[in-house]
C-alpha cells in the first residue's frame, strides 16, 4: 500500500520547507557587511543611547561624503552590555577598526596587545593634536603612551537643587570648603527642610568616584602603578567613619532610602526623586541632571582636603584596533571627529567637552545654559589648585572592587557590621579583585 | 457545603456502586454559592496579575516626566508622543524590529516542534542501547547558564560564518537543543496509554507513521504549549539576540527595546514603555488564540468524553 | 484506522483502575526499537554534538584556566575551584540561591496548581482569565518589571499603601532592605507562575471525564476527586515542572539583575549564583573562574536533579508502566 511512501513523502516535504526556510533566513541575515570592490569597509562600536547613535551616524555619513572610497559599518549598545557584547567578539578572533574605550578597561587591552600606539599618527598630523587640552592628553596615556584619544573629559563635582537650598535658607554654598564644612551645611538643610523628609546630602560613601578623592587627598592613589591597592585600612576606615557621623546627625540619608536607589546614572539619585539637595557625579552628566527636574541646579565644587583630589578624567576614548587594516583611515577618521568643524558639529557636545580648542570654538555658538555652566566649572577646578594629574590606570578588577565599596558601604549603613570589620572586608576584597 | 460532602462520603464509604441521586435543595445551592466565590477569586487574582500592564500602559501615555512622580493609573496630562517618537527613534521603523523577531520566532517554533518531537517520541516509545546516558546528556545539556556556553558557542557560529545573521538564534533549534520541550513531551507521551501502539501495531503501522499519525496529534496540548513557550521565550530573549546580530537592520525587539536605555545618562522610559507594550501585544495574541487549542486539542481526540 | 484506536482508549479505561486487567496486557515490541530509537535521534544528536557538545567542553576546559576573553586562556589547573571555596561572595551566592529555590519553587507550583484548577473549566471568559493570569510570565524579564517592582516594593509604595488601609502600619522599604529584599524577588517569581499552570492545564485537559462521572456515580465530591483521581494523574506534570522549576531557579538570574540594578544589593542579599557569575566572567573579565563557578552550579543542580528522579518511582504515576 501506499503507507511507507506516504510516509517517505511527508519527510521530504518536511526537509525541503526545512532548507527553504533556512534560506530564507541566510537572506534575511544577509547584507549586513558586504563590501564593495575597491572600496574599504571599516567597523566602529561605541556605547550610548539610540540618540548618540543618531548622531554618530551623521558624523559617519559626513565622513564619508569626504572619503567616498571609505564605508564605516558601527554597532552601538548601552554601556552595562556593551563590554559584554565586544569582548565576546573579539574572543572570537574579531575586532572592529574602531573602538570606543572607557579608561577603566583600557590598560587591559593594551596588556592584551589588542589597541594600536597612535603615536607615529599623532606625529605625523593624521592626528591633529596640536591645540588639544594638554591635562586632558595627560590623562588619557597609557603608560606614557597614546592608545586613544580623548574624545571628552569630565570632572567630578557635586550638584545641588537651587530651589531646595533656598527653602532651606541656609545661603549658596562656599566656592571652596572642606569636608568638615559640607557636612554642617548638609546639617542645616536636613533641619530646615525635616518637615518634608529631604535631607541635605545623599550617603555617598559607596561612590567610587568620590572614595577615590578622599583616597588622593590623603595622599596615594587609588593604585599602585602595578595594579595593586594603594590605599590603607585606615583610609577607608575614616571615610566610613566620616558618612556614618553624617548618618547619624541627620545630615545624610539613611541606610533605607540611600539603597532605594539603585543602579548608575542621574535617575538613580536622590537629587532626581526631591529627597536630597545634593548628588555627587562628573560634571558631563550636569545637564542629564537638569533634564529630570524643573528645578534650576547649579555645580559646586567637592570638598577639599590636605592635598589636591580632583583629576580631569576622559570620559571616552576612541581607539584603533592594533591588528586593523585600515588604521591610517582610522585615524583620519579620528581627527575628522576632534578637529573638522563638520565631525564636531555632528557629534556635537553629547560626548563631553572636546578638548581641541577649535572645536570647542565651532560649538561655541551651539552651547546651551547648561553647557556653559559646566564650561565656568571646569575652568573653575582647573584654576584652583585642588587637581593633580592622575598617575595610574584601573587595573582589570577594578569594576569589582567599585561593587565591592558600594555592598559594603551598604552593610556599614545598615548596622550589619562595624566600621572597622567594614573597613577590613572591603580592603581584603578589592586586593582580592586586582590580585 | 462540607457537610453535604462528608454525609456523601460516609454514604459512599458503605457501598461503592450505591448510585447517590443528586438532591436539589441546599447542596445545590451551596455549588452555585461555591461558584460564585470562585469567580470572585479569580477576579481578584486577576487583577493584581493584570496590575502591572495597567502600570505599564498607562506610563506609556505620561509625559517623561510624569512617568515616576505619579504612582497612580490615572495622570493629569496624557500624550501619545511616545508612541511617535518611539517608532522612529532609531535608524529603522519599530515594523522592521518586528518582522526580525517574528521571522525568528517563526523559525524557531517550527524547529522545535519538529525536531523536539521526534527525540521525545524516542525517548518515550522506542528503546535503544544506552538510552539512560542519552536521556542524563539531554538533561544535562540545560543544566549550564548561557552565560558560560556563549562565548564558545559565539566562536562555533563565527567559525561557521553566521555571526551577524539570524542563524545562531534559529538554526539549533531544528536540532532539538532546547532539552527543555523535549522532556516535557516524553512527559505528555509517557502520558499516553500504551495500548495504543499495541492496537496500532495489530494495525501494521511503523513507527514513523505511528507517530505521524496518532502520537503527534494526541499529544497536540504539548505542542501547542512549545510553540506558545518558543515563541514567548524567543520573542523576549535579549543575551544571545544582543551578541549575535550586529547590523541594525536586522536586530529584534530586545535588542532594540534595550537602545532605550542609557545607563550613563538618562534613559527615554516613556518610549520604552510604548514600545514595551507594542511589543507585548503579539505575544498576548498569540497566547490568547493558542490556548484555546489547547482545549480544543483535547476535545478533537474524543479523550473529553 | 481512527477510529480504531478510540476504541481501544474507550474499551481500556473503563478498566484502567482494575489490576487483574493490567496484568494481562502485552508487553510493548521492541523488536525494531533500536535502528528506528537512532533514526529518531538523528536531529538531537547533530545537535548535541554540533551546538552542545563542543561548547560545554570548552567551558570545562576554560574552568582550569585564567581567561579575561580579551587575551588567550591560560591554564592554572584546580586554582579556580579551590579559590571558590575561600570566596566569601561566593557562600553569599549559594546561600542566597538556595533559600530562593526552596521558597519559590514549592510555592510557585502550589499556586500554579491552584489557579490551573480553578481554570479548568466551566467560567465565563475562561479563556481571558487564561491569559490574564498568564500575563506576569510575559512581562518577566522586562525593565519595566524591575521599575515597577521597586516601586511597589517602596517605602510608600502599594504594598505598603494596602498594608496601612488593613492596619498594619508599614514604613519600611521591603526591596532596599537587606532582610526583605530577597523575598521581594521571591513574591515575584510565585507572581510569575503562568507557566507551570499552562503545563497544568494542558495536563488537566487530557484527564477522562469518564473517571470523573465515574466517581461522582460513587458519590465522591471534588476534594476526594482532586487527592484520587486528579493528583496522581497528573504527578507526571508535577514532577516535570518541579523539575524544570528548581533549575529555573538555581539559573535564575534576570530578576535579580534587573531589580538590584546588576549589584545583587543591597548588602550582596539579592546576589543569585548566576549573577555573581556574570559579574565575575563578564565584568571582572575572569571567565575562567565564571566557568568553574557554572560546574559547580551543574554538579548541584545534577545532584539535585537526581534525587528527585530517584525518589520519583515512590510518588508518579505514569500512564504507561506496568506494574
């Protein structure tokens, strides 16, 4: 009877629809990096938000209007995943042309040989960095070396909510105090303002960034130029010591609310709920502060101490792959972005404060409020004499180490150990994470 | 209620086949009164799993800035610009997002399906040298997280050329990877009674056939529920969609919900939300025509009664 | 030939729940199993050993080195899994994953079986409330979740406003305490329950009426129908998803990341196994030591995982054993 052909017929049928969805889906996948015959193809990764990408793309598109023989593919994803999404990339043996680096992973990529010295492009002119902020270069070299130029930089500030200040009454804050000072003005605002539960200052003892001040003020950084902890016990012992007083005067926020917040950027902060006057951040991510309240803010210097704590830090770097074969073009590229009036135009200020003086004179007339605020504030910390170069790069565990700080912190605040058990446990795990 | 039950049981205790004749009055009463708590219980049980998509779509319609300051459903100021904007936030129209993921999910449900099938009905009916080992290495296979087996698997796709196209997220699934739907069929044909491949056997049907022609249908509720669990695992899965496909033209909903999110600045939440709840409406779909089949799966085999 | 077979399904269960009946059946052919058992297999095994395979041996072998994904993988033998049992987040992670899995999982499938009964039939919008109570598994790994639950879960959140309404004064913030934060995510998971009660539902439908007017004609009411004729029939379900819950739960890791915002905070209390994985391989570079941390996980979960087979013959009941 028929049965076992039908049977047989049912399989081929099922095999073909098989491969024809297969190829259907070849083709659907297809057309993502064909490139063209004498033309180069390059491919660009960066981190951001779909806004930066579009403006990332009109950057490209101009370039390439330029070079019409020069195609740049880019993939972009947000920050959190976009180290997860490139280092599997390039466990496979793949890199792209050009990458945008954060300074906390770039001395692991250079151990790794994987970025390209830019110092023979820098001085041959490819790379344009003749009128390029010179604190800003300082602190974007790797070991003395040039492996990615800086494409923004940033200082670490505090910023406060001018509306609450004044309900408060307690007057502007000093242009310069110390740490003693902000905590009883942190204390007159939690007091005037109790009623409405707001509280002066946030409890930022699990802010890496402003741990690593406190660090530098008293005296070493946070590492050793071989990737060790730098740091003492004690250190870290008297900054706990210093929030817990704030916590319990009232001039910080409890334990509760401060872990209420949870995750990075400025929507995870108590200044963007109304419940603290202040938050601690780089001063590039003033004006995202500003977009999430209608309340005018304004920047303020952090606290001063026995030495100079302040850096000016780069917020991003835009690197070449050692093994690319196109790294002249890479690098025009690069100086396309950092010095052409059409590549900083299209990027504009989303990627923090240019350093080449003349793109910041072509985005001059572009700047709003916010930007020029945060311009007068880093020419303030400039000229103040509170900043030293940064001498040391994030050694590989140093993000575990800033997970560790803001864990432990959390158990200090919450009473679930003392300070100096505190103290003992986050030293032992960051020597633990950069060993 | 409970003691109309117990004087039933007690009744029935004495004698098995004693016929209880079923007496109007308060027993009959009390089962509707019984029915209509149940309801209610349902209602309310309804509403605090319905809360959330309330939540959501009604932050859909808020202004950004209203998003987190009111908690409540109702807000002062409605706009539909997150559904515009959202749209068109990046470089494609949200429609090119959904007809990746679709194509995928599509891909994917068939695969399963398929190739799930045929292992179970193995697993299930046949028997085979070294069965036990097979069935501890298939369970094995879900027992690591993705995260440790991506990269090595990243390095098989690329090896392979599919790096930056939708293979790596349908391809194995016509290969029954997903151990998962494999052990919930043998489950449901383990389910079936065996008399009927003796029955089928006095037939003259082969295994293929067998499987074909009864097997597959019977168990149409397992099916069913891999293809609802396919669809909504892979319509929502972010990890493996975010590593593998790089040109954005061809990425899926996931991976374009996830460029809503700006973790250093701050993120577009209202077209998040919008898209969120676009996105969840053809999974409702689907689940909502699907579960139906399930009964009538059930119903078509003549196993109701 | 279809209707054949419903004959045979008529005939035999009727007399399904008679022993000398089970007795006298024949036992399955097995005579052309084998050749047929491998042609059946064919598409796992290319999938086993194209997808699978390769890639869980090279996590096993990664686990026995130092590898940062960037660089090569460097061997350093048995270091990774002596380091682990020194690691104090390592004992938070295991900790905080076992108490998750034993509250979540029993919990979870009570209340799946719960609702799958309630379901079943005989409601108006039956079919709305289906995907109604199924609506929390779809919104599951969703930023959005993670918003809201922090919201709900807030010091003036709605847990705490329907907490106040019934008289409980509540102030604290149950998902930014270090005591209560992991039973927030645990609420969440037993929210999520559509799953189970889908499988449930597709288990309870393929049940006999006849079994059930069969008892009724005895008089039995439906706690007795639920403990004698439900319940074991459908042990083979309950089995399937406690299994495939409490693996669930051991990888379980989105929660978590999406709540606590990817720290496992606060004060490590929230910090899932496969959490502390990601940060370790993905993060902190040390791939090496995510792999031997998965090995770990896969021997438990194995172990686990065994034990309920084992102990399965004692209380499922599947439809095509013999006695």
């Amino acid at each position: 009877m028929s049965r076992i052909s039908y049977t047989r017929r049912q399989f081929c049928q099922i095999g073909l629809s098989g491969l024809a969805g297969l190829t259907l889906l070849d083709l659907a996948g297809c057309g993502s990096s064909s490139t063209g015959a004498a033309s180069e193809t390059m491919q660009l990764s960066f981190w951001g938000p779909a806004s930066r990408n579009k403006l990332t793309q009109a950057a490209i598109k101009a370039f390439e209007q330029e070079h019409p023989n020069i195609t740049i593919h880019s993939w972009f994803a947000d920050f959190s995943v976009y180290f997860n999404k490139l280092n599997t990339q390039i466990a496979s043996g793949s890199i792209p042309d050009l990458i945008q680096m954060d300074m906390s992973y770039v001395a692991q990529y250079v151990k790794e040989q994987e970025l390209l010295n830019l110092t023979s492009f820098v001085n041959d002119k490819t790379i344009d960095l003749s009128d390029f902020d010179q604190g800003m270069l300082k602190n974007s070299l790797v070991n003395g070396v040039n492996y990615g130029i800086s494409l923004g930089g940033n200082y670490e500030c505090m910023i406060y909510d001018t509306s609450l200040i004044q309900q408060a009454g307690v007057g502007n804050p000093p242009t310069t105090w110390t740490w003693d000072q902000y905590a009883s003005y942190a204390l007159s605002i939690s007091k005037a303002l109790k009623s409405k539960s707001v509280y002066g200052s946030p409890d930022a003892s699990g802010a890496i960034d402003m741990f690593e001040i406190w660090v530098r003020q008293h005296g070493t950084e946070l590492w050793t130029t071989d990737g060790k902890v730098a740091f003492s016990v004690d250190t870290v012992a008297s900054w706990f010591s210093y929030w817990d007083s704030l916590r319990k005067s009232g001039a910080c926020a409890p334990a509760q609310l401060q872990a209420s917040v949870t995750g990075s950027g400025p929507s995870s902060s108590l200044l963007a709920t109304g419940k603290a006057a202040f938050a601690t951040g780089h001063s590039n991510q003033f004006s995202s502060y500003q977009d999430l309240t209608p309340h005018p803010l304004a920047l303020q210097t952090v606290p001063t101490g026995a030495m100079p704590g302040n850096y000016l830090k780069p917020s991003m770097l835009m690197s070449i792959a050692a093994k690319s074969k196109y790294a002249k073009d890479a690098a025009t590229f690069i100086n396309f972005l950092i010095t052409d009036p059409k590549g900083v135009k299209a990027i504009g200020l989303d990627r923090g404060i240019p350093g080449s003086a003349r793109a910041r004179a072509a985005l001059e007339p572009t700047l709003k409020p916010v930007d020029k605020a945060v311009l007068a504030y880093a020419a303030l910390v400039a000229s103040s004499g509170q900043t030293s170069p940064r001498t040391v790069l994030d050694p590989p565990g140093a993000g575990a180490v800033s997970t560790a700080l803001s864990n432990v912190s959390q158990a200090v605040a919450f009473g679930k150990q003392s300070i100096s058990a505190g103290a003992q446990s986050f030293y032992q795990q960051a020597v633990k994470a950069v060993s | 209620m409970l003691t109309s039950l117990s004087r039933s049981d007690r009744a029935g205790a004495d004698t098995r086949f004693r016929r209880s004749q079923i007496r109007p009055g308060p027993r009959w009463f009390s089962k509707k009164a019984a029915r209509l708590l149940v309801y209610l219980f349902v209602l309310a049980g309804a509403f605090i799993m319905i809360y959330p998509l309330l939540w959501l779509i009604s932050a859909s319609f808020k202004p950004e800035d209203l998003i987190f300051s009111t908690s409540s459903l109702i807000s002062p100021q409605w706009t539909l610009g997150n559904y515009s904007d959202g749209w068109n936030a990046l470089d494609y129209p949200f429609s090119q997002f959904f007809a990746n993921s679709l194509l995928v999910c599509a891909g994917a449900i068939i695969g399963n399906i398929f190739s799930c099938s045929l292992a179970a009905y193995a697993f299930a009916r046949l028997q085979f040298k070294y069965k036990p080992f097979w069935f501890a290495l298939m369970l094995g296979g879900i027992l690591l997280p993705m995260h440790v087996l991506i990269v090595p698997q990243y390095i098989l796709f690329k090896e392979l050329g599919w790096i930056g196209t939708l293979l790596p997220l349908v391809a194995p699934k016509f290969f029954a990877t997903d151990a998962f739907f494999i052990f919930l069929m043998i489950q449901f044909i383990r389910g079936i009674p065996t008399e009927l491949d003796d029955a089928a056997r006095i037939d003259g049907c082969n295994h293929f056939s067998f499987y074909w022609r009864v097997i597959l249908p019977l168990s149409l509720p397992a099916l069913v529920t891999t293809a609802i669990f396919t669809f909504i695992w892979t319509w929502s899965d972010f990890f493996s969609q975010l590593i593998y496909l790089s040109d954005e033209s061809t990425y899926t909903i996931p991976v374009a919900l996830s460029q809503f999110i700006d973790s250093t600045g701050n993120s577009a939440y209202g077209q998040l939300f919008a898209m969120s709840v676009l996105s969840l409406l053809p999974i409702f779909g689907f689940f909502l025509i699907f579960q139906r089949l399930l009964i009538q799966g059930a119903s078509t085999t003549g196993l109701k009664g | 030939m279809a209707s054949t077979p419903l004959e045979a399904i008529k005939r035999y269960s009727r007399e399904a729940r008679s022993d000398e009946k089970r007795q006298q059946a024949r036992p399955v052919q097995k005579r052309k199993g084998r050749a047929t058992g491998y042609l059946f297999l064919l598409p796992w095994f290319v999938g086993m050993f194209v997808f699978t395979a390769g890639p869980v041996i090279a996590s096993l072998y990664l686990s026995f080195t130092n590898y940062n994904l960037i660089g090569a993988p460097s061997w350093i033998g048995w270091q990774n899994y002596l380091a682990m049992f020194q690691d104090p987040q390592w004992w938070d992670a295991v900790r905080v994953t076992l108490v998750y899995v034993l509250l979540s999982v029993p919990l979870k499938l009570a209340v799946a079986l719960l609702v799958a009964l309630l379901l079943k039939r005989g409601l108006i919008g039956l079919g709305l409330f289906r995907a109604i109570y199924y609506i929390p598994s779809l919104l599951g790994s969703s930023v959005a979740i993670a918003l809201l639950w922090r919201q709900i879960f807030d010091s003036d959140g709605l847990v705490n406003q329907v907490l106040n309404l019934i008289g409980i004064h509540a102030t604290t913030s149950w998902v930014s305490t270090p005591d209560t934060a992991l039973y927030t995510l645990v609420v969440l998971s037993v929210w999520q329950f559509g799953t189970p009660m889908l499988i449930f539902l597709a288990g309870l439908q393929q049940i006999p009426q006849e079994y059930y007017e069969a008892a009724a004609t005895d008089g039995a009411g439906p706690v007795r129908n639920f403990f004698s004729i439900t319940l074991p029939l459908i042990t083979p379900l309950v089995f399937f998803n406690l299994i495939l819950q409490m693996v669930g739960a051991f990888q379980a890791f989105t929660p978590s990341y999406i709540v606590s915002g990817g720290t496992g905070g606060p004060v490590y209390s929230t910090l899932f196994y496969t959490l502390y994985l990601y940060q370790e391989g993905f993060a902190n570079l040390k791939m090496g030591y995510a792999s031997a941390m998965a090995w770990v996980l896969l021997i438990a979960i194995a172990f686990f995982t065994a034990l309920a087979f084992l102990t399965s013959r004692y209380w499922v009941f599947y439809q095509d054993e013999r006695s």
